[in-house]
C-alpha cells in the first residue's frame, strides 16, 4: 500500500489528535490516554493499535523491537511479522510473508502454515495478491487454513542452469517460479510442495512469497538464496474489529462497541467484522472519544498540490528508478496531483509505485512515457484523484503515455500562464492509441538541446552538438577551398550519413515491432522445451528479406484474402515458404505466440513443418518448409494417370 498526499495529512492530524485526546471514563480513552508510543522507526502508530500493556484494543499490540544497524522494527503482536506503512484509511498495512523450505534427499513433500497472531488479521480476497513458490521440480497446492478447500495450485519446471542463466528478469510463468493468486479471504493457510517427476533434477530448497501480483521478477539468483527470497515484494494484511460479524451486532453491544466518537461511522469490512471511519467532513480517530474532528481539512483540489517548478532538495531516485520533475514523491516536487508517486520499501530495495499501486520500473522525460507493471486497466490510473487522467494507452507492452496537462498545444500556448513548455521546447499532444482520444499535451526539448523541459532553463544547449557543427562546417569549408570536388565530397559524406541514420531508424523500428510482438517471451517458451528449440528459429527481418530478394514480385508463389506467399532460399541453402500476412489480418498477439509455440513442436509426414518466425515487421511473418509439388486443387482435379495423382503424402 501506499501513503497519498491526503493521506499523509489524515494521518499526521490523527497522531495529534491522538496524544491531544482528553481522558473521560470510557475504555477506549482510557487506554489511549496512557503513556503509549506514538511511533516505531519512523512509522505513526494511531489507536486502535498501540505499543505497551493496555495501549490497544485486544488483539492489536505491537511490538517495537531491535533490529540490525541500530534500527527499530516494528512487529505485529509478539510474532515475527514485521509491519510497514500502516494504511488508516484503507484499514490494511504492508508486513513480509516468506518461508525457506528445505525438501532434503528422500523427503516427497512438505506443508508450510501460515496464521496471523490474532484474530483481528487476514489476506484479503480483494488485495490483488499471488504465493509465489521458487524453485525447480516441485508443485504446490494451496488450502483455505487446515482445511481441503483448494485456493490454487501451480508447479515449476527444471531446465538447463545455462538455460536459466541467460533468462531476464521475468514474471512467474513455471520457469523458475510460479504463482497461485489468491481469490479468497485468507485468516490462515496450508500450503503443500511435493516433488514432481523431474525430482532427480530438483533443488532441495524452495523459497515461498506472498506480495503483490506481477510485481515480483524472477531472477536466476534467487534459487541459490541462502534466505527466502532475495528479490521480493510485500503482502497487504487488512484489519477489522473480529468481535461483531458486522455494523448490526456491533451497535447492539455499546459496552464493547469501537466506533466511540461522536463524528465516526461504522462500516462492514470485506473480511469479517466491522471497521470504524470519520464521517464525510470530519478527520482524526475515530476509535477515540472526540477524536474525529468536525472541521473540514484542506480540500484535496489540483490547485492545493499543482507546481510549476519543484522545491529544493526534492528526491529524484527510488531504489534503481530515476525521475525527475514533473514527477515526486513530497508535495511541492511535482506538477500535479496526477504525478504523484510513492516510493515505498521493498524486499531488496525500495519500490516506486503509482498512486493505484503499478509498480513503476522506468520514466522517460524526453519521450513521455512510463514503463509499468500492473495488472488492472491502464484507463482506472488514478481515478480517484482531482482532475481529468493524464495517462495514455501505448503500442508497447507494458509502456503507457503521459501528459503534462490535459489541454492541446494550441490551447496551452493560448493560455501562456498555464503553458509548461519553457524555453528552447517544443510541444507534443498526446493521444491515447487505442481510443486514439485526445489526453493532454507533453513537452520536449528542441532540436541542439537536452535537459528538462519543464523546468525554466531546464533545456541547455549541447556542447557536443555544437562541438559537430564546427567541425562539419570546417571540414566543409576546408574541403570546398582545397578541391574543386569538396562539394561533392560533401554531398557523398551527407549521403553516407544519411543512409546511417536510415539503417539505425529501422534498426529501432525493428526492435519495437520485437518487443511488441513478445519476442522475448517465444524465445524463452523455445529455451525451455528442448523439441522445440530443436528444429525452431526466430529469424531476423534481414535473413528473409535476403532470402526473398526483398520480397521481390517474381518470388510470390501464391495469394489470399489474408496475405502472400513468397518462395525464399536461406543462407543455408533451404528452400522455404514465407507467409505475410496483411496488416489488417494480424490477430492476439499472445495467440499467435502460442500457435508458434504448439506448431513447432509437430513433426507429421501429412503436415507442413514450420521452421520458425519474424517478429522484427509490424504483422509475424511465418517460415515454412516449401512443398514443390503442386495445389491442393490440382490434387482433385488432374486427371488420375498424371504427376500430381502420383504423388502422395504432405508431398501432395
């Protein structure tokens, strides 16, 4: 989870209101008014939890304990769950679920149980959250508490420790590691891991981790972990009061009931039990007598957080992940409330995330776009914060688009007060490509320069820049003096330039289309079956367009209402059948990796052998094997006695 703006403030105003609280008889201010810690290694404790004896409602104690480099870590209960960002809001905290199981020569399974320290904690089936169990040659099915009710289950495969060196980081797909999601409210479970029948091959250790789905990346180094997982995430635990089920029985009981100020409202929580929240226009703690405030806090309105420039001594880097304005993670570092982020710990290292919780791997300033890992519709982004979204739908895979204001460039230049774009930039309008809708505009310095757009002299001349045209009008004029030819030296010289800058276009091109088509995924998919691999190619755009004489006309052997086919001969000297398909005729993506995936692996006499792909053009390009002799319609319609009658098999 993370920490809003709004929330933040929330947060502060309840820890005040909390030592301010004044000490009638009732039980809860009694507890409350006690000489209790407000705080743990830098994270507020708000009542209904609490540190020391009588400092909580039951079953909400923490423990403030000792931890490495002098530090203090803060524990849920008496248990070894240790506890971050506690959420008021959204009733819920962060903690670390993991376990290292040792599977010994000779052992065929083990089960691992997980409970909270008291009753007031569960997973949430709503939490959007996955186990994720690494390791080689192992299978896990996983139980709703000691009973046979079956959430999920999932199994790794074994391959090659070459294979799995070269992997990239990547989600669990059974290669390494493999997840189960968890759709049903969990207050405790039982997972089992048996070996499979690749056990020869099996690690004898299996890490297991519980955290957010699709933000965890496995990595080749975490099999050799000495301890569960060394690159990891965290689990959502959410809380309620466990001695009602709900609202209705609460009330009834005015002795026990929770809710005690007079601004508070009681609401059924999605785990069993009930949780207490201040009413609209009120703030503070609503477990205190008195302690949801009446008086409105500042209005959560665009114009509280919007910067044209950020403060001094803004952060700029979040674990591995750089940004820059107009992007922060404190109010005053960034531009609007839109772009917002927080950075929040990790296993490893701390974690960027979006206000929704999307894991945030990479920003680009120059380009507008945001490399992401979520799960949900790119189009709910920040939903519920003020003002239109500035986020846009991209081509490619797990990038988005996003904008610095949601007016076009010709308005924005109009308004002139509003207008982000300082000098030597130029403005862009950003378009959503799948609704090809209007979004808002992006900045980006102008040709000569680099920098920050959105900063005033944010864009700076390039000295190598400047450093090129010298030396090319030196070289210019020093070849034009010298040689009566120096002009058409120089035009040979700009024409061999440009023919670079050609080539190194389309080689970007090309990987785009790459990454788009999920070439990175069918190579892993051929890596890891070893019939496939076998006798499968990704073949390069350059090899077919070689083999094809850059799909020259006389080369086509045949058409369709879905594309042409063309005969190929590869530098290895086998003839081939090179399908290329209309761009209006491509289909799913992920269907068609998995066509590719299936059809290399069959090997029939009746059935045309497909050698490989292209993923390096807009729509894949299909190599077959090539079959000389003849149609299928010359097949049923020569006579009997002729060649093609004679003919038999996938020859035919």
């Amino acid at each position: 989870m993370m920490h809003s703006p709004k929330m933040s403030i929330a947060m502060a105003t309840l820890v005040v209101a909390l030592l301010a609280a004044p000490s009638p008889a009732s039980a809860a201010v009694k507890t409350s008014a006690r000489n209790c810690s407000a705080s743990c290694n830098g994270i507020d404790i708000g009542y209904s939890f609490g540190i020391g004896p009588e400092c909580s409602l039951p079953g909400f104690n923490l423990t403030c304990a000792a931890g490495a480099d002098n530090t203090s870590i803060l524990l849920l209960g008496n248990s070894s769950i240790q506890v971050w960002n506690m959420d008021y809001a959204s009733n819920s905290f962060l903690a670390l679920i993991v376990y290292l199981v040792k599977m010994a020569p000779g052992v065929h399974s083990r089960l691992v149980h997980w409970e909270p320290p008291g009753r007031p904690f569960a997973i949430s089936a709503w939490s959007n959250l996955s186990l994720l169990v690494v390791g080689c040659g192992v299978e896990a099915s996983l139980f709703m508490g000691d009973s046979g009710v079956q959430v999920g289950n999932c199994s790794v495969a074994c391959v090659g420790d070459k294979i799995t060196e070269r992997m990239p980081p990547m989600l669990c797909i059974g290669i390494g590691c493999c997840c189960i999601d968890i759709t049903m409210t969990l207050r405790s479970f039982t997972l089992n891991i048996s070996r499979t029948n690749q056990a020869a091959r099996a690690l004898q250790k299996v890490s297991v981790l519980i955290t957010e789905r699709d933000t965890y990346q496995f990595l080749a180094s975490d099999l050799e972990c000495d301890r569960s997982v060394c690159s990891g995430g965290l689990a959502t635990l959410d809380w309620a009061i466990p001695s009602e089920p709900d609202c209705k029985r609460a009330m009834e009981d005015r002795v026990s009931y929770a809710c005690v100020s007079n601004h508070s409202k009681c609401q059924d929580a999605p785990i069993g039990g009930y949780v207490c929240n201040c009413m609209e226009g009120s703030y503070g703690n609503p477990y205190v007598v008195n302690g949801a405030d009446p008086s409105p806090q500042p209005p959560p309105t665009s114009e509280v957080y919007d910067s044209m420039l950020p403060e001094a001594n803004c952060l700029t880097s979040c674990g591995n992940v750089s940004f820059a304005f107009p992007f922060g993670t404190q109010v005053g570092c960034f531009a609007k409330l839109q772009h917002y982020l927080a950075c929040n710990p990790g296993r490893s290292s701390p974690i960027l995330r979006m206000a929704d919780g999307s894991v945030v791997t990479g920003i680009s300033i120059d380009e507008g776009t945001m490399s992401v890992l979520n799960s949900s519709e790119l189009s709910d982004f920040l939903a519920h914060l003020v003002g239109p979204p500035l986020y846009a739908f991209s081509s490619e895979w797990g990038v988005v688009k996003w904008a610095i204001d949601n007016m076009t460039c010709t308005d924005a230049v109009v308004s002139k007060e509003g207008y982000r774009c300082f000098s030597h930039s130029d403005c862009f309008d950003v378009m959503d490509e799948r609704t090809l809708n209007h979004v808002g505009y992006r900045c980006k310095c102008s040709s000569g320069f680099a920098g920050n757009p959105y900063i005033r002299d944010g864009c700076t001349r390039m000295s190598s820049h400047l450093r090129r045209q010298k030396k090319l009008i030196i070289v210019g004029v020093t070849i034009g003096l010298s040689s009566g030819g120096g002009i058409l030296f120089l035009a040979a010289g700009i024409t061999v330039l440009t023919r670079r800058w050609k080539r190194s276009v389309q080689k970007r091109l090309r990987k785009r289309y790459f990454r788009k088509n999920k070439g990175i995924f069918l190579e892993q998919l051929i890596s890891s079956d070893e019939s496939a691999s076998d006798g499968t190619k990704i073949f390069s755009l350059e090899e077919l367009e070689k083999a094809t004489n850059n799909f020259d006309g006389a080369r086509v052997v045949g058409r369709g209402g879905h594309g042409t086919v063309y005969k190929g001969i590869l530098t290895d000297q086998r003839v081939v059948a090179i399908k290329r398909s209309k761009v209006e005729a491509s289909t799913e993506i992920e269907q068609f990796i998995n066509e590719v995936s299936i059809l290399s692996q069959i090997n029939h006499r009746n059935v045309v052998k497909l050698h490989g792909c292209c993923l390096e053009a807009e729509v894949p390009l299909l190599v077959y094997e090539f079959i000389s002799n003849g149609t299928l319609y010359d097949l049923l319609h020569r006579e009997q006695d002729g060649p093609y009658y004679r003919c038999h098999g996938r020859n035919a």
